[in-house]
C-alpha cells in the first residue's frame, strides 16, 4: 500500500509542478515562442490542404517544415481544434502530455527488457525511479534533456525519444509474441519519428541498427518479416526523405558543437556552479564540490556512475541489458566525439543531442545497476528499503530543483517572468512594429541574453504579432540567407549572437576591408531588400552615431530605435551582374549554392571599396540556355575560373560580339586582398552605363528556393540568397512578381503523415483484437 500511495503522490506532485501548462499562456524558454508561431504557420497550411509550403515570417521568406518535419506541430493542431483552445494553450498542453508520454515509455521500456519478472510493487518503484532519474537532470540548459530542455524548447526532439522507444518496445513484443497489432505499431511509431524530428530519426536508425545486431539470431529466421517491415517504414518516409535529400542544399548545416562535459552535467552544473562561487570566496573547489553533491542529493548520480563502470561486464553478458548498454557506450561516445556528423551530406550530429540518448539509456539502466549493486551485497543490502531510499531521495530532488531558477527565469511563464515596465515596453514597440509599412521586413540586433529583449527568439512573437518579417527566425537550417547575416555583421554588430554554421567566411571578408567607415553591413542589408534596424545596446547607438547619415530614426521607445537605412551617396549604382562559373560552360557543373554566394559575397566587397552598388546574380546550367532572355536585364557578366582555358576565351569573344561587357575573373585573386583586381573592376565598371535612385527596384525579397517560380520571366539566386526577377522583356518593375510553389509535394506529404498516424492507431485496435496474435510462444 506504501507503494501504490508513494507513486501516487509523485504523479500528483507531477501535476503540481507543472500546473502552469494548463494556464494557457505561452512558457518561458528560448526556443519555445519559436515553436508556438511554427505551430501558427502549421495550421494555416493545414487548413489549405498541405503540411508543407512557404513562410514569410522568417528569414524575408523560407521553406517550412521541408527540412523540420510538423508531425508535433499537426499534434497541437488537434488540441487546438479538439478543445476550442488557443495555439499557445494547445501547446503549453502537449508540454505536459509529453513529460507524460516519456515517462511513461521509459516505465514501459524498462518493463519491458529489465524487471518484468518482479511483482508489481517492486517494478512500480524501479520505474519511477528510472522515471526520476531521467527528469531530475539538471545538465546544461537548452540540451534536450529531461524537464530544463523540454521547457527551453527542444521539447520535440523529447517527443521523438518517447516515440522512438515505444517503437522499440513494439518490435521486442513482436519478437517475443508475434502480435501483428505490435508490428505494426513499430512500423507506423517509426515512421512517426521520422514526421516528428529529422535529427533524431537517424539516432533511431542507429539504435535499431544495434538492436537487430543484438539479437539477429531471431531476426535471421524471420528476414522475410524485417524486409517487409523496414521497405513499408521506407515507404512511408519517402516524402521527408526525397525532400531533404533533393533540396537540403537550401540548409546551411547548423552544428553548435560541444557546450558542457558531459560527465559532470550528470552530476549536475548547478552543483558545480556552487563549488565555483564557494571557491571565487577562498574555498577549496574540490572539497565544496563534493560536500555540494552530498548535501543537494545528487550523490544518488555519483553512486549509479560508480556502479554502472563496475557491471558494464555484467550487463553486457545479459542478454536483456545487452541492447541497452551497447546504445549507451555508442551514444556516450557520440556525445564526445562529432566525426560522424561530417560524413553525412548537409546534416550535422550536434553532439549534446547524441548526449539526450546517451541519457535516456543511462536513466533505463539506472535501476538495473541498483539490483546487481544489491544483489552482490543481499546481506548488507536489503532490496526494498534501499529502494524506497533511492526513490525517496530522487523525489526530493524533484521537489526542490527548480529549472526555472537555474535557468534565469523568474517564472516559467513568459509574461509573469517580465516586470511590468517590460511589458509595457514590449507592447509600445508592438504598435510601433505595426505603422511600419506593409511587408516591412527588420533586422533586430540580438543580444545573447536571458533578458526579455536579449535572445533571438523573444523577438519572434513581437514580428509575428505586428505583422512584420524578421530578418532572422528561430533557425539557420533553412535558409542560407541569416547565415549571411552573420558574416556581415562582422562589420559594426560584432557583438550580437550568431548560430553556429559551417558557412563562415568573416576572416575573409575581414581581410578585404579597405576602409573602416564603409557601412559594409548596411549595404548588404539594402541589397536584401531590407530597409529598417532596430536595437538597443550602447554598441547599437555608437553603430547609429558612426552612420548617422546612412540611418534616419522612425520611431523610439525607451532605448529602442527602429531605423531607416538611407541610401549612400556618392555611390555609382549598376544594373545587376551576371556571375558565371567556366566549369558550367566547360564541365556541365553546376555552380553549387555554396560556392557561388561565397564568390559573389567576396566580389560584393570589392564592389563596396570601389564605390559600387549592385546584385550579383547566378546563371546556372539551366539558365545558360535563356541566357539571352536574361542578358538584357544584366549590366554585365563576370566569369569566373581557375585558369584561363581556351573555352572560356571563346565565350567571352562570343559575348563580345553580342556587345555584352564581360570580365574574366581568377578565383585566387578574388579571395585575396589584391590591388589589381580592383584596379582592373574599376577599368572595368567605369565604362559601364550608371543607373539613378533607386538603386535596383527589389521585385522580390525572399529567400531563394528552386521549387518557386514565376509565370512570367525567372528567378534568379542573388548574393544575398534571396531570389531576384528576371522579367521577359528584360526591364525593371515595381511590380510584385506571382510566385507560386507546386501545393502537390503539400498534399503528398501530408497524406502519407496523416496515413501513418491512422496506422499508428490502427495498430492499437489490432493489440486488443485476438485474432491477429499468431503466437503467443516466446521465441
């Protein structure tokens, strides 16, 4: 009885803690107001039919959900509808049910491989001792893992764990018992998982890497079963799959790399951080560590790590534990070691989510470690009082860890944790946002800071609500366009955040810096079509004093400005430029996404020393054969090439006889701080026709994505990556182009999201019909 009313009282403390998910307000966290207007977005395409298509809330426009699958987003959809609540309120909802969801499958997975043969009372204590386990994590903030992740924002790829391990435990009872109903669970969790969170869907292929291989004996016999189910898994995801493959050159392979050991996140940073301030007053770090780890309850963490290192042997010659510690080593390792990131093509294995897994494993085999540690000493240890010790000791530590507090947050509510001074502030800028002009597009200055104005994603709510696109979003993956954000901004915002990306070209841009009162940020801006600032910090008024005459203040709140950016004077403005690659005219090869934007954004810093403005546009293979629809619109054409070949002389004479200005450009020479080819751009664009204010009519402002088009001329890639209209007749418009994007991938991509979620629940109704077990024989 002791028992059943111990969890009891853990369930309902569950309750409590988190009782302000029911309030229907949206939570604190970083990444989180990002999520809740991604699942605004989702159900506007919903409603049209579709899971997939086009935003313009972000980045002046990007593809959504192509490469961050919506399955959670269709989730708080359904709540949404369901109960008649708002999106905010839906999602706070589907918070809590996930922290049910894995906690639940975390019992179920440990039931399910480790103490199914003890009576019930006991597994109840060894499950919620997992579950605590898992949930009092108090490792490095935004990681995913356990109550401080999920709240952060990363609650998705929490979901997809819960999902992939319930996947898991179907394919073991299939195995165990030959129930269709679990088959095809397992087949439609899986592809679930691959809807709900790309990144995790490889750790799960992983995973089920090793357990086939763990218990391919049973899997030999029955290929005939493991073909059939992986090709339907395969099939269901043929849509995320064939769209990131075709398209992920339009991400910009985010990778944050490592952030916080990972050993002594286990112990707890918290922990840590007061050994350091005990040591900043004199102490000894060491010894104020571990009196910290003593007195907080957290020994409880140093005791199964001891133990884990001296049963590694033991679990791994039991051929239940044998799975799970196999994932345990493989993804501790992983959370270590990120090589294997790079060899898979514009993805990249962030290491501290590789740690997510490592811990959910670690959490699983937490209380298998406690029995063989009892069953060694059975004299000394007896197996249910020291039970009720761990779970004891573990729900004290969920009582008085608060995750909010570590994390800086006064309230895990985003409006109760901002004084009422903020809000105020918060809703002037709002309405200030909306007298902009329609379609405005700003670039906020973000401040890495926990602060209502500091993070990126605080602004997220404020642009969405006003109606106005941010110049930046919740992520880089895609769009290559805020990745080119962050380069520029090496000139004068220095200061402000930046993701981590691959694409990082600031040492080069750097180096062709000619003068230090060049506004080389502002001039990118104005090239992407954006035409407002807006920040804060003492940087950002020392940033409007420099260029005070490029900028002019429309609106002031506090210590906010928004900005105008003004054009430059005495800058020779020319019709945009063609940029060709001699390996497309040679070779056939195209001129990668990559590539080009690196070459161009170098070129565009030349142009800028020399006093230039103007787009430069890339001709790829396909548009090679309307090159002469597009030359009318093009000033000139660079080529570019490594050495000066004999059919890159050829094409410029053939130019030359169609009277179109052309330079032949060495790649070396652009990459490097070189005099001479600025002497011979300028020889070069002097001779070249000017054009007045404006500098180039901005027909389009988006980010540049194949699948859109144009009925009436082509989309070409920018050096911003943003797309730019070619008009038919070759003349510059103020016109809106109509660029539409195909609904089919949509409705494709849907329907196969929407039939493997039937399916799921398909398999449920088939687990309680007994005439689709075959056996019930343990193989």
């Amino acid at each position: 009885m002791f028992v059943y009313s111990l969890t009891f009282l853990i369930f309902f403390t569950f309750l409590f803690r988190f009782r302000y998910l029911f309030s229907g307000e949206t939570v604190s966290g970083w990444d989180t107001p990002g999520h809740v207007v991604l699942a605004k977005e989702f159900a506007k395409l919903l409603e049209s039919g579709v899971a997939i298509g086009w935003s313009d809330v972000w980045f002046g426009g990007f593809p959504i959900f192509y490469f961050y699958p919506p399955f959670y987003y269709f989730l708080v959809y359904l709540v949404h509808i369901l109960f008649s609540l708002s999106i905010e309120a839906a999602f706070s909802i589907l918070i809590f049910c996930t922290i049910l969801f894995l906690g639940y499958v975390i019992y179920q997975f440990g039931n399910q491989f480790f103490w199914r043969r003890f009576p019930f009372p006991i597994r109840l204590l060894l499950g919620v001792s997992s579950i605590l386990f898992y949930f009092n994590y108090a490792g490095e903030g935004l990681q995913g893992t356990s109550i401080v992740g999920i709240i952060e924002g990363t609650v998705i790829s929490s979901f997809t764990h819960a999902l992939f391990l319930f996947g898991i435990i179907s394919l073991d009872r299939y195995r165990k018992k030959r129930a269709l109903g679990s088959l095809i669970i397992f087949v439609s969790g899986s592809a679930l998982v691959f809807y709900s969170h790309l990144l995790s869907s490889i750790f799960y292929s992983l995973i089920l890497f090793i357990y086939f291989i763990v218990y391919r004996n049973f899997w030999q016999k029955h290929l005939n079963i493991l073909f059939i189910s992986l090709s339907s898994i395969l099939l269901l995801v043929l849509p995320v799959l064939y769209l990131f493959f075709k398209y992920s050159e339009y991400t910009s392979s985010v990778f944050y790399g490592y952030s916080y050991p990972p050993i002594l996140s286990i112990l707890s940073r918290d922990v840590y951080d007061q050994a350091a301030r005990a040591s900043q007053l004199g102490e000894n770090i060491t010894l104020a560590y571990f009196i910290e780890l003593f007195r907080s309850g957290r020994w409880l963490y140093l005791f199964v790590l001891i133990a884990l290192t001296f049963h590694l042997r033991d679990l791994q010659n039991y051929i239940r534990s044998r799975f799970m510690t196999v994932v345990l080593l493989v993804f501790f390792w992983m959370s270590l070691d990120y090589s294997f990131g790079f060899i898979i093509p514009n993805i990249k294995i962030h290491n501290y989510r590789a740690f997510d897994c490592f811990f959910i494993a670690f959490s699983v085999l937490m209380p298998f470690v406690v029995l063989y540690s009892i069953r060694i000493q059975k004299k000394f240890l007896p197996l249910l009082p020291i039970l009720f010790l761990i779970v004891l000791t573990q729900f004290y530590l969920f009582i008085n860890f608060d995750p909010f507090r570590y994390q800086d947050y006064k309230s895990p509510l985003w409006k109760e944790a901002r004084p009422k001074e903020e809000l105020v502030l918060y809703d002037q800028l709002l309405m200030r946002l909306k007298e902009l002009p329609k379609d405005s597009i700003v670039q906020p200055e973000i401040i890495k800071s926990k602060s209502l104005f500091g993070g990126p994603h605080f602004w997220i709510p404020m642009f969405y609500d006003s109606g106005i696109k941010n110049n930046l979003g919740l992520t880089v993956e895609s769009s290559y366009y805020s990745t080119l954000v962050f380069n520029w901004q090496s000139f004068g915002f220095s200061h402000t955040f930046r993701w981590g990306t691959d694409i990082d070209w600031r040492d080069s841009l750097i180096l062709l810096k000619k003068d230090k009162n060049i506004p080389y940020f502002l001039d990118f801006l104005q090239r992407s079509g954006v035409p407002y600032l807006m920040g804060f910090s003492p940087e950002f008024m020392d940033y409007i004093q420099t260029y005070q005459d490029r900028l002019q203040t429309v609106a002031k709140e506090g210590p906010f400005r928004i900005l105008k950016i003004l054009p430059a004077k005495n800058t020779k403005y020319i019709k945009p430029i063609g940029l060709i690659h001699a390996d497309t005219l040679n070779q056939n090869k195209e001129f990668s996404y990559q590539s080009f934007l690196k070459t161009s954004n170098l070129l565009q810093m030349h142009l800028s020393n020399l006093g230039y403005q103007t787009k430069i546009l890339r001709i790829s293979r396909a548009q090679l054969e309307d090159l002469d629809l597009i030359l009318p619109a093009l000033s000139s054409v660079f080529l570019v090439t490594e050495q000066n070949g004999m059919g890159e002389l050829s094409w410029m004479s053939g130019l030359k006889k169609k009277a179109v200005p052309a330079i032949l450009l060495g790649e070396s020479e652009i990459r490097n701080e070189n005099l001479a080819i600025e002497e011979r751009l300028n020889f070069f664009l002097n001779g070249l026709p000017k054009i007045p204010q404006p500098m180039i009519p901005i027909q389009t402002q988006n980010s540049y994505f194949a699948p859109r088009n144009v009925s009436d001329g082509f989309l070409l890639l920018d050096d911003t990556a943003k797309e730019f209209w070619v008009r038919l007749d070759g003349e510059p418009s103020s016109q809106k182009a109509n660029i539409q994007i195909s609904k089919l991938p949509g409705r494709i991509y849907l329907g196969f999201m929407l039939f493997s979620f039937g399916l799921f629940g398909l398999g449920f109704a088939f687990t309680k019909i007994a005439y689709f077990s075959f056996s019930k024989a343990i193989t």
